[in-house]
C-alpha cells in the first residue's frame, strides 16, 4: 500500500510548522502594548496650567528618571496624539470648579479673629468707597465740580497762577522766610510788644472816658 507522503515528507513539514511558529513568536505579542494614556494625560494637564513648559519636562516631573527607553516611547506618543490630549486637558481645566479659599487650620485663633476682623475693615472700606462715589455722581456735586473746572480756567484763575509765580510773588515768599521777617514776628509777639499794645488800648480808653464817652 503507497501512502500519500512519505516519512522524511512528513517529518519535513512538521519542521516547517515549528519554525513557522517560531517566526510568530518573536517580538511583543498583538494587545501587551504599554497603556501610557494616564501618563500623557497628566503630561498634557501639566502642560496646560503651566503653558511655557516642555513635554519632556513635564514627563520627567511625572515619572521621576524614566529610562532613555520609556522617554522616547513617550515622546513617539506624544508626538502623534499631543493635540487631542491637550485639547482634553484644556476641556478638563474648564469645567473644575475652583476650590474656595480656607484658612489654615494651622492659625492660632487669635490669627483667625484678625484675618476676619480685616476682611470686615476692608468690606466696610468697599461700602464707603461706594457711598463716596455715588456722593460725587449726585447732581450737586456734578455741578460743583463743573464750577470748579471752569472757575480753574477762568482767566481770573489765571491771573492768579500767573502772579504766585512771578518773580514778585517769590520774593515775598523769600521776605517771609527771611531772618528780617522772622525777628519782626518774634517783636511782635515779645512781651514788650504786648505792654505796648496794652498801654496803648489804656490811653486810649482814658482819652474816650475823659471826652464824655464813658466806657
């Protein structure tokens, strides 16, 4: 009876098969890739609250020191996916809510009182900054401003202006810081001065009593 192959036939494509499924076994099996997505994500969350920052080290601050290996597998995914993660982390960035300031639990209570007792000081401060403001919108205060601004350009004003700074009025200012003008004002004041002044007023009462005035 002839069979259909032979023995060294068959013994050959067994060999075959084997190498065939050796061929197929090398390298990463189909789906054992590394899920790098949580990693891009904080890669692309980081890059957005601070925008100046590179994606080499925003991955380094993630990962620590990741070997040269993970680097450039990460900057090959990076590369063909960058736009849809940042686009994402942008969308992410917009819709969390922003957490409400707190005091540290760490203040002493006296801390605490005086941080509170501050932000009322400030609230009451925006109260009469806004009083104060609707008091210079009113109607008087509108018409005395305009008053004021044409008084300023009126040519009385002016002529004012012109004067305090004539050569006229600077020496005067310059008489009365004068050490002449000085002396003159201590005599005024001087006791003397102040017995003159008083016998003066005396005589003069005298003189009026003795016309018949009375006093």
């Amino acid at each position: 009876m002839n069979l259909p192959f032979s023995r060294s036939s068959c013994a050959q494509q067994v060999k075959g098969t084997t190498m065939n499924s050796n061929e197929r076994g090398r390298g990463r099996p189909i789906g054992t890739g590394y899920n790098d997505a949580p990693i891009l994500e904080k890669m692309a969350d980081l890059m957005v609250a601070q925008p100046t920052l590179k994606a080499t080290t925003a991955m380094r601050r993630i990962l620590g020191q990741p070997g040269p290996s993970q680097i450039r597998r990460l900057q090959v995914k990076w590369k063909e996916g960058a736009a849809e993660f940042l686009a994402a982390a942008q969308a992410r960035r917009a819709v969390t809510p922003t957490p409400a300031r707190r005091i540290s639990a760490s203040h002493s209570p006296r801390t605490v009182r005086q941080i509170m007792e501050a932000s009322r000081r400030v609230q009451e401060m925006m109260h009469s900054i806004r009083a104060a403001q609707e008091l210079m919108n009113t109607p008087g205060m509108l018409a005395a401003q305009e008053a004021a601004r044409l008084f300023y350009d009126s040519p009385a004003a002016q002529a004012m202006g012109a004067f305090h700074d004539s050569p006229a009025a600077r020496a005067m200012r310059e008489f009365q810081d004068s050490p002449t003008a000085r002396a003159m004002r201590e005599m005024q004041d001087s006791p003397t001065m102040r017995a003159a002044r008083e016998g003066a007023q005396t005589v003069a009462s005298l003189q009026h009593l003795i016309s018949g005035g009375g006093f």
